[in-house]
C-alpha cells in the first residue's frame, strides 16, 4: 500500500512537469506523457506501474467519457445527429470488418482473433481526441463532430467487442436470435440506465443546495450508470456518456434551469476538468511506460508497420464514403471535416482495455494486445503531433 501511494504520487508529479514543460514548449501535453513515460521505462527498469484492463475501464474510463459527454449541447448535436450515427455506427462496424478481413488476409491470422482485434481497434478514442483538440483549444461544429462521434463509436467497439467474444467462445452454440437479444440489452440497456441515472441525478440535485453534496452526487452518477450497465451486462459506456449528456444539459448547459446551484454549477465544471486532467494524466504516462516495456521480440517491424497501414485505411474507409452519401444533405460533412475525422481518429485506451481484457485462453491474445499498444502508441504521437498542421492548414487554430 504504502509503495503504491509512493508510485503514484510520483506518477502525479511527473505528470505535472511535464504539463509545464509541455506549455513551454508548445508540445501537445499528452504527446509529451507518452514520450516521457518511454524514456522513463527505458531508462528505470524497476519503475514499470501495470496499465491494467481494470484501472483502465473501471477507473480511469468513466470519469473521461461523463467529463467529455458532460459538454456536448445536445441543440447542437442535435443538428448534426445524422451523420454522427452514421460515422460512429456503420462507420465503425465497416471499419471492424475491413480490419479484420485484412488479419485474416494479410496477416494470416484465424478468423476468430481477426474479429476480435478489428472489433477492438476500429473504433476512435475519446480520451485521446478530445485531449487534443483540448490542447489545440479547438471548438465549434469540427469539434462537435470529432469528439461526439468518438463518444459514440467508443460504445459501438464495446458492442462489437462484446459480440466478437461471445462468437468465439460460442461458436457452435450461438443462433441470430441469441446475438440480437445480446446486442438489444446491450444497447437499450444502455441507454435506459444512462437515462434514467441522469434524470434522477436532476430530480435529487433540485433539493439540494450544497456545492459539494451537487458535486459528490455528480461522481456517484458517473460510476454508478457505468457499474449498474455492466452488472446487466449492458453498454457501461454507452450509460456514462448519456448520462452525462442529461446532467450536461439539464444542469449545466441551460441557462434556464435550477436543478443545480450557481456555486454547485462551478463546483462540477472546476471538479471533472480537475478529474478528467488526472485520469488523462496518469493513461498516457502509464501507456509510454508500459509501450517501453513490452518485449517485442518475434513481432517484425512489418507486421507492426502493416497493422497500422490497415487501421489508417479502415478509418478512411469509415468516414470517406459517408461523407460521400451525404454530400447533398443539410448536413453534409466538408472534405475539411472528413480530413480531420480521418486523421484525428487517434486510437488508445479504449482499444488497450478492451485487449488487456482478453482471456489467456484467447488464440493470438499476447499479438492482438503488442499490436493494439503500436497502433495506440503511433496514433497519439505521430497523428497528435502531426494533427496541428492539419488543423492550421483549415484555419481552426489561431
């Protein structure tokens, strides 16, 4: 216990540094964990924190999605609801399969953990963009687009996931009906949970007027929709995000409401920026140390290479030809946008959780896991660092 406080403390105060140091230098800060956290593991060999499947999902997860979803208006997203659908959910199902056609193609990988690893790398991270685009101070319809599609197609992989696990480990057993029963809880259970988490958070902050009660029942809403989710073997994601788009709106975005106090309202906007800047913290630090950490021996520079290569198409192939379809609707998507949906569609701690995840028993499970770090670890540097010039290129940045 003790060393662990210790490690984390530490954790903290490098993250700090280099928070300033990231400033000074005008490097995106989360670019700058990664890069230190390699440097530290290559560097200290007894300092290896585990990024583990539950500090990740469990932990860390959460308080991302409700502080991101938190701020969405839901007037605006409701604008652009069409194509966010459309990008996040057949989008990402286009994406999961063209991925994982190519593991069994290319790669000559089994069926079984090609769907697994297309399921759980198709989809963008929220945690990741929306730190960018924070970083890069970026707002507007471009924001709105990048960062609720990642909220969205984030619940989409861990449906897909969900589906790709139960055909592996039922493959002689599972029917059409079972997979559509699956797929029914999974998302309207979702939703429902989400929802009505929300709203009872609204109906119990009504009577409160103590900041810091409004505050605490805001954290308790956040894991509790995530928690109550997945004990029905619901969507935990798909909960905390819309629960936090009903307390968002309800509480904090409406200039008419009184469910939350004036100072109660401060209090959470101060606290879930405060949260969400630790658990990003302490993601992409970890992510560099363990990235650092992992033997690659056995795995080629190509395969590694490839795999990437594959993920960038299968993104390509998730925005492009929608944008397409919808190139005379109200809401078209500009090529600009597309541009930036295409290259901004930073993979990380979504993906590694979910392969963190895996049974031992799962054939490939040590491959897709080395893999999902690579691709994770290359997007959030290489398209973070790269991602600045994209966005000067189309006048989004001063």
């Amino acid at each position: 216990m003790h060393e662990s406080l210790q490690s984390f403390l530490l954790i903290l105060a490098i993250s700090m540094i280099v928070a300033i140091l990231a400033r000074q230098i005008r490097l995106p800060y989360t670019i700058g964990l990664v890069i230190v956290g390699v440097v530290i593991s290559l560097s200290e060999k007894t300092f290896h924190p585990l990024l583990s499947h539950d500090l990740i999902y469990y932990f860390l997860l959460p308080p991302l999605l409700f502080e991101a979803s938190l701020f969405v208006p839901y007037h605006e997203l409701k604008k652009d609801i069409l194509p966010i659908s459309l990008l996040a959910i057949v989008g990402t199902t286009v994406a999961a399969i063209f991925i994982a056609f190519s593991a069994v193609t290319f790669f000559k990988w089994p069926f079984y953990p090609s769907i697994i690893f297309g399921s759980l790398i198709a989809a963008t991270d929220p945690v990741a963009i929306i730190a960018m685009f924070k970083d890069n101070k970026i707002v507007g319809r471009t924001s709105l687009l990048v960062e609720a599609e990642s909220l969205l197609n984030d619940g989409m992989a861990s449906i897909l996931f969900s589906l790709a696990i139960m055909i592996t480990q039922n493959n002689d057993i599972l029917t059409i009906s079972d997979i559509v029963y699956q797929l029914i809880i999974i998302v309207i259970g979702g939703i429902l949970v989400g929802a009505v988490t929300g709203f009872l958070t609204i109906l119990v902050t009504r009577i409160v007027d103590d900041h810091l009660v409004e505050t605490v029942i805001t954290l308790i809403a956040a894991y509790g929709a995530f928690f109550i989710a997945e004990k029905i073997h619901a969507s935990g994601i798909l909960s905390t995000v819309i629960a936090g788009l009903v307390i968002g709106n309800y509480g904090i975005l409406g200039k008419k409401t009184n469910a939350l106090s004036p100072k109660g309202r401060a209090s959470i906007i101060s606290f879930w920026e405060i949260s969400a800047f630790l658990a990003n913290s302490i993601i992409f630090l970890l992510l560099g140390i363990n990235v650092a950490a992992i033997s690659f021996q056995g795995y080629s520079f190509s395969l590694i290479f490839s795999a990437i290569i594959i993920c960038m198409i299968g993104r390509g192939l998730a925005v492009y030809p929608i944008g397409f379809l919808m190139l005379k609707a109200k809401s078209r998507i500009a090529l600009s946008e597309q541009n930036i949906l295409w290259w901004g569609g930073l993979r990380g701690a979504l993906g590694i959780a979910l392969a963190l995840s895996l049974p031992e028993t799962i054939q490939m499970r040590d491959e897709i896991v080395v893999i999902t770090f690579c691709v994770a670890v290359f997007s959030i540097v290489f398209q973070g660092i790269t991602m600045p010039l994209i966005l000067k290129r189309y006048g989004l940045m001063k």
